[in-house]
C-alpha cells in the first residue's frame, strides 16, 4: 500500500519540521512568538499528533497492509477499502493541521482533535481492522506467525484504547478524567504503537538477516504478558499527584512487571541477530531495526524506573520525560517504521533502493540526532529536577540552568530533521524513480522461519 | 493448550480482549466507583463563573497546560515551592478538580504550577506578562501573547485573568486573605 507509506513521510518531514520549530522556540521564545497560528500551544499538539498519527500509526498501516497478506499467504483482503482507509485517514491528518492551529483542541493529551476528526479516525480504523482481519480468516498459511499476534492485538486494543480517550473520556471530569486521560495516553503508546512496532520488527528482524526467529515460545510469553500487564500503568503519570495510593501502587507493581515481556522482545531480538552482526553492518536497514531494539530496552528499563516514588519525585514534570518520550516513539518505533519503509518501498515499486549509502546516512544522522536529544534532555532534566526539590532556588534560575540543554537538543532536532530528508528523497526516488541504485536490498523468503 | 492458539485467530482476538479488560476494569471504573471525592465536588467550592470559563477556553485553545500544570503533589518541595509570602501552598484534593472539563493537571512544568497561583499577582502584572513575559522575568520562555491582551478590546485578557484568580480559591489558604485583584 505505497499511498500509506508515501502520506506518512510526508507527515513525517512536516511534523519533524514543526518539532524543530518547537524546539527553536526554548532557545529564542520570541521566535515566530507573535504569530498566532504559531504558538507553542498550537503547534505542539501538531508536533504530537502528526508525528502518532500522520507519520507512525500511518507507517505502520501501510507496512501491515503489505505485511500481512505475506504471511497469510493470499491477498489483502479489500484492495478497495484499504484505499479508502488511507483517503479518509488523510482527510483526518489535514483537517487536523487546521484545527491544531487555530486552536480548536479539546484540551486533553492526544486527545486534541475535535469530535468529528475522532470520528473520521474511528472509522478508518474500523476498515482498517475489518481488512486486517478479512485477510487473517481468509489465510493459507495456518500457522499464526506472531506479528500476526500483535497486529490482531494491536487492532483490537486501538479501538478500546481509542474510544475510551476520545469518547468515552468526555463524559468525565478532574481527577477521573485525567485519570481515563492518562490511561488512553499510556496505552496508546504500550497497546497501539508497541504491538505495531514489534509486529513490524518480529517480521523484518528475521528476513533482513536471514535467519530463523530465536524463539517462539518466547514471543508467545512477551505477546500474552504486555497483553494483560501493560493496560495497568496509566495512573504511574499521577505518581504523588492528588489520586489514592492504591491506584499509585497498583502501577508502580505493573509497570516494574513490563520488564518481562520486555525482556522477552529483546532476548528473541538479538537471539535472531546473534552471530550475525557482520550483516548488521553492512545493511542500513538491519541498523535501524537494531538501534530501534536497543532504544527500545531502554525506554522499557527507563519506564519502571520513573514509577519508582523516589525517582519519580525527581524526574516527574521535567524534560527527563520528553527525552524518555522521544526515544520510544523515535528512537524505537519510528526506527522501526522506517527499516520496514526502507524494505518495503523497494519490493513495492519493483525497484532496487535509490541508495543504500543514503539510507546510511540517514541513519547515521537521526542515530547521532537522536542521541544528543535523548543524553541532553535526561541530563538537564535530572538535574532541573533536583533544582526544583530545593525550594530555595527561585524557579527561573532552574529555567535559565536548561538554556544550553535546549540548545543541544535544537541542534539534534536539525540533525534529525535532516535525516528524515534523506528518508523522504530515498523513498521518493525509489517510488518514482529512474532506475538507478547501487546494491539490492536483502530479498529473503517473504515468511520468517521460526526456530 | 497454547499450542492451539498458534492456529486459531479467534481465540488470540479473544484472549488479548478479555486480558485487557480486566486491568482496564479495575483501574478506571473501579476507582470511580470507589473514590466518592473524584466525583464530588470540594465542600466549600463554587462553580465556574461564565466569564471564568471563557478564560479557560482561552487556556485551553492556546495551550497553557502544556506548560503548567496544577498539582501540589504530596512532596514537600511542592508545598514550599509553590507557597507564596511565607505560606506553605496546601496539597491538591481531588475534590478540587471535578468541576474542571477538561481537566486542567497537566504533566509538564516548563513553568512554575499554577494551582495555588489565584491572587499572587495583581492584574496589571498579569497583563505586561502575557503581553512579553521577559518584560517581567527575564530568562522566561513562555511564549509572548500579545493577542490575548488586544483581543476582542481586551475581553480574552479579563475572562483569563478572571479565570487565574480563581486557581486555589476553593482552598482559601491565606491566612491573611491577602489576594490580589
């Protein structure tokens, strides 16, 4: 489905753009400051919601449109409705950039697009998943390979997580809807863009580097375990915040648990590269599906740590949390979404990649990029965090300490948004392209083995 | 018996359901169903004023809560920090937020909480900051709004003063009463 994939780099290239602008906006506040339509206020939920919705959840899509059919063995099961799907979707996108900036936002996190946006996205996640799984009941293969797993779980826990956010969330106030807030929040990262992102590596890990999954068995534990711990966490955001201790306790408890399926993930991810890394090297696309992996162990450690209540009174409210933020929807899912983009654009558009050399830069620059973004935000965070638990310290001073952190991290954002560049003119040639290109892409078997 | 599952889509649709539900059961209906204050209103506590809720739509449309947020969290940094002219800032309840939809918490501190900030400053502070807050606070990095203060002949500037000095009202915690305009 190249029309998924080529709306989401375009939202991928736009909304990086804003975030740079956003994080030009720490160093020189007055920056485009007068312009209504471009206050921090409005532009960052576009930041946020073009960056999940416009650019991953789009990626993701169009990489399970192709995905899916493979492993089932036939076709998709609509070509029709799947077009549908993404027109709808865009209309959504586009009709959102407009309201995001002039300020039509319902005001909750994630949550900022208006009631007939909500809709419109509701919808196309319901052609979406009757797609998804038309194509599964009708399948040849039998055997249900585990990305299979997590996009089926993936379709199902969305409309869950999704309705309760936007819908469901409107009927409640306060404290109880920050509550549900925070649930759709959480989730919407652990149920939504994790099962997407790790159906999409389960898929490529195996197939860019050849060889057979480490283990099922472990799959299976890390599937049924995120499904039933992850969904209890979203209260850890109100750590010492005006909620009953239970409810605190509670998360804390499950979210120290992630560290299981996690674990899994990642054993069964390297298991499959084990051995291999002279493939690692040599193939961008491996790069980023490893560099995703790794970013994804640490968000996961970072995770359970800050619902600890010692460290949360530390890092809670800071940019410790926007670098943690960044280096999940980044650093891993979106690495992932992007290895996937640099597999699939190919295979879809009969060509060989553009260039393999770009791709690496690409990587190069958003690995780079992205790890000034992550090490300057925690640090600066961490220490602002301690400023603050110091209330003799004016609270201005702990804003001017943040200044060179926020440069650093407006640098990376140019590195990053650079990299993203790269991305979009790879693909762009690829699709479009003349037929030049250097080397071919690894071209496996369509369905990873299991071991 | 999970060897079956590897076959059947139906059951793996069904299990990632029922899993599901129950952590999301128990952690979003139970609480409401059991914490009587996140449906009560704070004894004492007044609704919204119709000119102090045009001044949170304000706050809402131009994204205030992204950069504040409205907690005195049960830490003692919190209390001493946000407590003004020698008084400690009493910790948040829940009951103070029921009247608020959207809610108002907010995850993020660029700047300073703003629950105990009604009646810290007057309105002609108020005014020069959102106009250029580096006119006040040098190093500031909230943004400039210098349409809330020209808007609709200065309404927008009254209904989000009028809102601001409302936050922490219902605790009425100053022992002096000592409250700006």
């Amino acid at each position: 489905m190249r029309w998924f994939i080529l709306s989401s780099i375009v939202f991928f290239v736009i909304t990086a753009t804003v975030g740079l602008l956003l994080s030009l906006k720490f160093v020189w506040p007055e920056f485009m400051g007068t312009a209504k339509w471009l206050t921090f206020g409005r532009l960052r939920p576009l930041h946020v919601n073009g960056i999940l919705f416009g650019w991953l959840l789009a990626a993701d899509m169009g990489l399970l449109f192709y995905l899916v059919p493979r492993l089932c063995g036939n076709k998709l099961w609509s070509e029709k409705l799947g077009l549908m799907t993404v027109g709808l979707f865009d209309l959504v996108i586009l009709g959102a950039v407009y309201t995001t900036l002039s300020g039509q936002t319902q005001g909750l996190e994630y949550a900022e697009l208006p009631l007939v946006l909500d809709v419109g996205v509701t919808l196309a996640w319901v052609f979406f998943g009757v797609n998804i799984f038309g194509t599964i009941l009708t399948r040849k293969h039998k055997k249900i390979y585990v990305s299979l797993w997590y996009t089926m779980g993936a379709v199902i826990w969305t409309a869950a997580v999704y309705i309760t956010g936007n819908f469901l969330v409107m009927f409640a106030t306060g404290v109880n809807q920050a509550n549900l807030n925070w649930f759709y929040v959480h989730n919407a990262v652990g149920l939504i863009f994790t099962p997407l992102g790790l159906a999409i590596a389960y898929y490529f890990i195996p197939l860019a580097v050849r060889e057979p999954l480490y283990s099922h068995k472990l799959s299976m534990i890390g599937f049924w375990s995120i499904s039933f711990i992850y969904v209890w966490t979203g209260a850890h955001h109100m750590i010492h915040g005006p909620i009953s201790q239970w409810l605190q306790t509670v998360a804390i408890l499950f979210s120290v648990m992630l560290i299981i399926p996690v674990w899994t993930v990642i054993v069964n991810f390297f298991g499959t590269v084990h051995g291999r890394w002279d493939r690692v090297r040599q193939d961008p696309i491996l790069k980023f599906l490893m560099a995703g992996t790794t970013f994804y162990l640490l968000t996961c450690l970072q995770g359970p740590m800050h619902s600890l209540r010692t460290v949360n009174a530390i890092v809670s409210k800071t940019d410790w949390v926007v670098g943690h933020a960044h280096m999940a929807v980044f650093g891993a899912f979106s690495f992932f979404a992007i290895a996937g983009c640099l597999y699939v654009v190919p295979l879809l558009s009969g060509r060989k990649l553009h260039s393999v050399k770009l791709a690496d830069n690409t990587f190069w620059l958003m690995m780079v990029g992205g790890l000034i973004y992550f090490v300057s935000l925690w640090i600066g965070g961490f220490m602002q965090g301690l400023q603050w638990n110091d209330p003799s310290i004016p609270f201005i001073d702990t804003v001017r300490f943040m200044r060179p952190f926020w440069i650093a991290r407006a640098f990376s954002g140019v590195l990053i948004l650079a990299g993203t560049i790269l991305f979009f003119y790879n693909l762009i040639r690829t699709f479009g392209g003349t037929a030049g290109g250097e080397t071919t892409t690894a071209v496996g078997t369509p369905v990873p083995a299991t071991a | 018996m999970f060897h079956k599952l590897d076959f059947n889509a139906g059951w793996v649709a069904v299990g990632a359901l029922l899993f599901f539900l129950v952590g999301a059961t128990l952690t979003t209906i139970l609480p409401q169903m059991s914490e009587a204050s996140w449906t009560t209103p704070l004894e004492g506590s007044r609704a919204y004023s119709e000119q102090e809720l045009r001044g949170k739509a304000i706050y809402q449309r131009e994204g205030c809560w992204y950069c504040h947020t409205q907690q005195i969290r049960t830490l003692e940094a919190d209390t001493k920090r946000y407590g003004w002219r020698g008084v400690d800032a009493p910790i948040s309840l829940p009951g103070e937020y029921v009247r608020d939809a959207p809610h108002v918490l907010g995850t993020r501190r660029a700047g300073p909480d703003l629950a105990r900030v009604g009646g810290k400053y007057d309105k002609s502070w108020h005014k020069t900051h959102f106009n250029n807050p580096r006119d006040l606070v040098p190093g500031s990095v909230m943004p400039p709004f210098p349409w809330i203060v020209t808007d609709n002949g200065g309404q927008d500037l009254k209904n989000l003063i009028a809102y601001i000095q409302t936050l922490g009202r219902t605790r009425d915690w100053r022992p002096d009463d000592d409250y700006e305009e």
